[in-house]
C-alpha cells in the first residue's frame, strides 16, 4: 500500500498548480480546485458547482473528505492580494465620544492585485506549502502572468485565515485513527 508522503504532496500541489496557470494562460481566470488526499495518497477531485459561495463550498468540502478520510488538501484558485495595515492602537477611555471602533481602521500600505494561489495542508504533519503566481496587470496591455517559479515564493503566512479555514474542513482525527 502507498502511503502520503510530504514530496508526494508537495508534487501534487505544484501539478495542480501548473495547471492552474495554463488554465489562466488560455482563458484568462482559473476556476477553483480542491483536491482531498486520503492516507493511501490517493487524491480525490472536490466536484462542486462553481461560485456556490464560500459557505456551501465549504460544506461540499467537509462533506467530500469525511466520505474518503481525507488527512490533506490542495486548494487552487485566484486571489486578491493586499499589504493591509489595521491601527490596533488601543484607545484611552477618557479621550471623550470616540467613533464606533466596532472595525478598526485599515489602509493598504503596499500594492493590490491579483494571483494564482494554490495551498497544500497537512495538519497531521504540521506541512503548509504554499505557491503564487503574480498577475500583473498595466493600463496600456494584456495582464501578464508570473510562474510560481519566476515571482518570489509564496509565504503561508500571507494566507493564514484560508489555512485555517481549509484545515478546518478536513475530519478531525484521533492519534488512533491515523492523523
């Protein structure tokens, strides 16, 4: 029996991705993947109807990897990427009526655009691989996109809200069951 290795999902991911900017490249938008891996290493196609909303998808998702016992996920798709700087400054409680801070107050503080983003989770194995291709896009020509390879690499950091959304999708198992 072959078992998920961390070079196995490492190789999966970048494929997925390979494909996700030829996709790009032909058509100009790359619909969203999500590929489960069972223990086996087998790899399982999420099939869901795109633009269902983040909410079903994500049920479509969870509901799919208990059926195969996913332990990993491949998610690709097209993002918006931001530097954005929130003031957490704390306020001082007899500076007098202060306006709702029911939001704290956020400015971009680097460039805005757009990207291929594919993430591999493995939270079994503590392994987050993540890799982008920058869109670029001018005012006098066609957007051009920058391989995985030719960009700077990708840090899982800049995606920890979707890292933790997409773990969150995967069955919660017991040392017992494999993890």
């Amino acid at each position: 029996m072959t078992l998920l290795t961390p070079g196995f999902l490492a190789m999966s991911s970048l494929e997925v991705h390979q494909t996700a900017e030829e996709h790009w490249r032909r058509h100009g938008t790359t619909p969203i993947k999500v590929v489960l891996f069972a223990a086996d290493g087998v790899p399982h196609l999420v099939d869901f109807e795109q633009g269902i909303g983040q909410d079903a998808a994500g049920e479509a998702v969870r509901a799919h990897a208990e059926r195969v016992g996913a332990v990993a996920v491949v998610l690709t798709a097209i993002a918006r990427v931001a530097e954005v700087e929130v003031d957490l400054t704390p306020r001082e409680p007899d500076a007098g009526p202060q306006p709702d801070q029911a939001t704290p107050a956020a400015r971009l503080v680097g460039d805005f655009g757009r990207a291929v983003v594919t993430l591999a989770i493995w939270p079994g194995r503590d392994l987050t691989k993540a890799l982008r291709s920058t869109i670029l896009t001018s005012l006098d020509g066609p957007d051009v996109l920058l391989s995985a390879r030719e960009g700077a690499p990708a840090d899982p950091d800049d995606f920890a809200g979707l890292i933790t959304w997409l773990t969150g999708l995967l069955p919660k198992r017991t040392p017992e069951a494999g993890s």
